[in-house]
C-alpha cells in the first residue's frame, strides 16, 4: 500500500507541470478562438459591408489549426492520467499474485486467504485510482483558482479616486455659496 500510495504521488508530483500547461495551453486556445468569435458578431454589418468575411474566416481557421495543434499533446496526457492507477493497480496484483502463488505453492498459505487477498489488492488498487482522480480534479481547479486570486488581488485605484472626490468637493464648496446652492436646487425642482 505504501508503493501504490508513493508511486501515485511520484507521478503526480511529475506529471502536475505538463499537465497544468497542456489545460492551459488548450484554454488559452479556446479563449482566441471565443475572441474571434464576439469580435465578428459585435462587428458583422462592418465585416458584410468592407467584404471581409475571408479574412475573418482564415482569422478562424488559423484559430483553430492553433487549437488542434495543442488539444493531441493534452489527450495524451489525459490518457496516460486515465491509464496510470489501472496500471499500478494491474502491477500490484501481478506481484501478489507471483508472491502469494509461490507462497499458496509451498504450503505457507491456504488459497481461500491467497483468492481472498487478491481481490482485496485488487479493491485497493480501484480506491487508488479514484483517490488519483480526485487529486486530478482537484489539480486542474488550481489553476483558475490561481488567476482569479491574482485578480482579486490586483492593486486598486481608490486612493486616487478618494482624492479626486475630495478635491471635487472641495472646489464645489469654494466656487458656491448657501444663497447659489439654494438657488439651484429651487430651479431643479429638488426643494
């Protein structure tokens, strides 16, 4: 159990980078394309009326070409992520089943307790691999997650916005009187 538990976080750990950049990788390439996409229905009359739909459409087909060339290199990695748990827990018991059978060979082991085993290192194997698609799962949340923090904490102009204000009543203040401030609000009706 400890092997299968570090064997999955050693390819976890490896794997994590490519990973992360082959979703980004395909997420940035679907952001370009989604861009195309807004930018031709916000501007469809201008682009019907100057003649332009082939080059927006080649705009669209480099978009896509760009697309495709990275969506092969993501499944793959996603397959070999599908793959890896079935395959630890196929190897596990392989093993066992070469260890036990010699032991069930030799006598030190009955074969109801060695049949018994195997199927519960086969159900360990099956808990890893859904612990491993959890850890997955949680792996690609970490990206977004990441660039919506950066946002979040981007620094913010209302310090200057503040002193702006403050400078704008001030001005208000010096430039008009109680008589002229009463004076407006009768002419616009809010008194």
């Amino acid at each position: 159990l400890l092997v299968a538990g570090v064997a999955v976080i050693t390819f976890v750990t490896t794997n994590y980078r490519q990973s992360a950049d082959a979703n980004e990788a395909v997420s940035d390439r679907k952001a370009a394309i989604m861009a195309v996409c807004q930018e031709t229905n916000q501007k469809i009359r201008l682009i019907s009326d100057y003649y332009m739909r082939p080059q927006v459409q080649n705009k669209m087909e480099e978009r896509t070409q760009d697309l495709k060339s990275v969506v092969s290199p993501a499944k793959g990695v996603a397959v070999s992520n599908d793959f890896f748990p079935g395959w630890i827990s196929t190897a596990f018991v392989c093993v066992y089943l070469w260890l036990g059978g010699k032991e069930v060979v030799e006598g030190n082991l009955q074969i109801g307790a060695f049949l018994a085993t195997i199927n519960a290192v086969k159900d360990i194997g099956d808990s890893f691999k859904d612990i491993f698609s959890s850890f997955l799962d949680v792996s690609k949340a970490i990206g977004p997650i990441r660039k919506a923090t950066g946002l979040l904490n981007l620094p913010t102009c209302l310090p200057q916005l503040k002193t702006v204000n403050r400078q704008r009543r001030r001005f208000t203040k010096e430039i008009l009187t109680p008589k002229e401030i009463k004076e407006l609000r009768l002419s616009s009706g809010l008194c």
